[in-house]
C-alpha cells in the first residue's frame, strides 16, 4: 500500500556535500522528473553510496519520465551518461543556452572519465542530441498530464535557470521550485535573477548563504590595481579560472579595464591597450565562441557594447590557445620575453600543470 503524499522529493545527491546535484520530484506512485544529474566531487557521496569513484546511478529510475537540466556545470550534469547507461530514455529539458553548451561539457567528461574511445563518445554524444528539448525562458512546458515545468533566469552562468514545477491539475495544484545554482545581481554578460512570486515547496543552494557578495564595481577596482601590482616586475600573471562562466566573466571584465584605460601605461614601455590577454585552455576557448554566438541571452549593458562597435568576448588584445603544440609555444615565448602578459588557464592546468 502506498502511504506517500504527493508530490513529494527524493534526493539523491548534494545532500551532504555541495556536489552530485540530483533531485527526484515524485508527482504520483508510477511519474516522475529528476533535476539535474550531477557528478559527485572530492569526498562527497550520495545517500546510496554514489561517489566520485562510483559514479553508477543507485537509485530506481522506472518510473522517472524526463530529466530537467538547471544549468550545465559537471556538478549537475556529470552523471547524465550514466544515466543514459542505466536506461533512461526520456528527454532531457534545459534552456535554449545550455543546449548549445551541454554537449561541449559532456563531451569533455565522456573523454576524461567514461570512454577515451572517439566513436563511443561521438555516439553518447549524439544520443544526447536527440534527447535535448530546448526552452525558452517563462513559458509553461507540460512535461506529462499533471506536472509542467517553467523555466526562469538564475544568473549563474549563461543559460542557467531555476525551475518552477506545477504539480496537480485544475486548482488542486502544488508549486515546487528548485533554486539550481544562483548568481549575484549584476554579474558580467548576465541579465539580474528575479524572483519568484511564491510557492508551496523551495529547494535552494545555500554555497554563499553565510557571505555578501561584494559590489561589482569594488571588484573590478580590485582586479584591476591587482594586475597593475602584479605587472611591475614585467612577469606573467597567471588567473586559475573556471572554463565557462568565471573566464568570459573575466575577459569581460578585463576589455572593460582595457577600453578605459587605453594608451595610459600599466608599466614603463607598455600601454594598456597593447597588454596580450591569453586564453590558454582549449575548453573555455570553446565555451567562449558559443557565448559569442548567443548574444540574444546577454543582458542590455552587455549588447550595448556590442551596438556600439564592442568585442566584450574578442577583443584586439585576446590571444587564444587551442591545442598542445601552441600551449608548448606561447610557453616559451613568455619564458624568453621581457613583455608583461595575462594568462587565463583551467584551474586544474594551474594546479598540476
């Protein structure tokens, strides 16, 4: 006998710890949705044992009939393989944005943690594809008679979203929402989050729950008479930052620093506008092109500048590196030149090289 109300949320990851993102909205004893499908990092684990090192899905998938993507981050989208592995067939709804992106993000995982062999993950890959079922934001989706689900701008990261679900029919509804992960107000590129008018049932991300963010204004001050510090001595300066989010964030707000500053000099014999930025991860690279191509999703001060003649994302100074033999290049190059530089690199390049 089935003794649950519904709706009602099993979670299968980021209980413990901040990965492993996978929520289970139950709307009946045979339907069900999963948001997100993430991979567990670190020494984080699911509540069945699920890990890093044990990636298989543990949990019943028989009666899950789609799967809801808040945005494309490895921590909630990693495990989609094995969850195709394990025998899901539903489809896979996201934002218009992260369609672009997710199968970048997945391929990159298929070859680092799932299969090295290309025809395999070219098969994954495709596989995907045609389950992907693209968005657009603030419109209803009814995903089976019951539930619908909406979709609405998290600012995290471009395409990243928080879901409204609607459980129940007629008036004798219940509304869920899942938070996904959310950005600060004002971030680069990204139009501010809004919030929801309410709901019965809130499931959110509490990373920086304890913290202030700080202004965005202070902070590009701060990054700014950082680099000026930190180019005195002519040297390099490295910037560890995520492929996609924190690099175009970056380079977005380095041509701003740039275009102000312009022919005044950030040391001796070298003016702002003639100091390379390099982008030296073939990843961001990518990620960076499809920012690029989606500008509809930027928010107005972004496509201002744009209008205005603009390269927020390709400005004249940015130098980019897309493969081995021209990372093993530009490395010698800056260790024989006397020439300050800035070099944006994966954080995990920055840590084992």
């Amino acid at each position: 006998m089935d003794t649950h109300q519904y709706p009602h949320i099993l979670h299968h990851g980021a209980v413990t710890g901040t990965t492993g993102s996978c929520h289970e909205l139950v709307a009946d004893q045979s339907r069900s949705i999963l948001i997100d499908c993430g991979l567990f990092q670190g020494s984080d684990v699911g509540p069945y044992g699920a890990s890093a090192d044990n990636l298989q899905i543990d949990f019943d998938i028989s009666r899950v009939q789609a799967l809801v993507v808040t945005h494309v981050h490895i921590d909630h989208v990693g495990r989609i393989p094995w969850l195709l592995a394990a025998g899901f067939e539903g489809p896979i709804y996201c934002s218009e944005p992260s369609a672009k992106l997710l199968p970048i993000v997945l391929d990159d995982a298929f070859r680092l943690s799932f299969s090295r062999q290309p025809q395999s993950v070219e098969r994954y890959i495709k596989l995907i594809e045609s389950r992907l079922r693209p968005l657009p934001y603030k419109k209803w989706q009814t995903i089976f008679p019951g539930l619908q689900v909406r979709l609405q701008r998290a600012g995290h990261i471009l395409g990243s979203a928080y879901v409204e679900c609607k459980v129940g029919e007629d008036r004798n509804t219940t509304t869920v929402i899942f938070s996904g992960d959310l950005g600060a107000p004002y971030a680069p590129i990204l139009p501010a989050p809004k919030p929801p008018h309410g709901c019965d049932i809130l499931v959110i991300e509490s990373t920086y729950g304890d913290r202030n963010h700080e202004n965005r204004k202070t902070r590009r001050q701060r990054l700014e008479a950082t680099l000026k510090k930190a180019l005195q001595d002519q040297g390099t300066v490295l910037i560890p930052a995520f492929s996609i989010g924190r690099t175009q964030e970056l380079l977005y707000e380095l041509e701003d620093i740039i275009y102000r500053n312009g022919s005044k000099q950030v040391v001796d014999g070298l003016l702002w506008n003639q100091l390379p930025i390099i982008l030296d991860s073939p990843l961001a690279s990518r990620f960076t092109e499809v920012y690029r191509q989606l500008t509809p999703f930027w928010e107005v001060e972004a496509l201002k500048k744009v209008l205005n003649g603009r390269n927020p994302l390709s400005f004249d100074q940015l130098l980019t590196v897309d493969s081995a033999m021209a990372h093993q290049k530009m490395v010698r190059h800056l260790a024989g030149s006397t020439r300050p530089a800035v070099v944006i690199s994966a954080s995990g390049m920055c840590t084992g090289g």
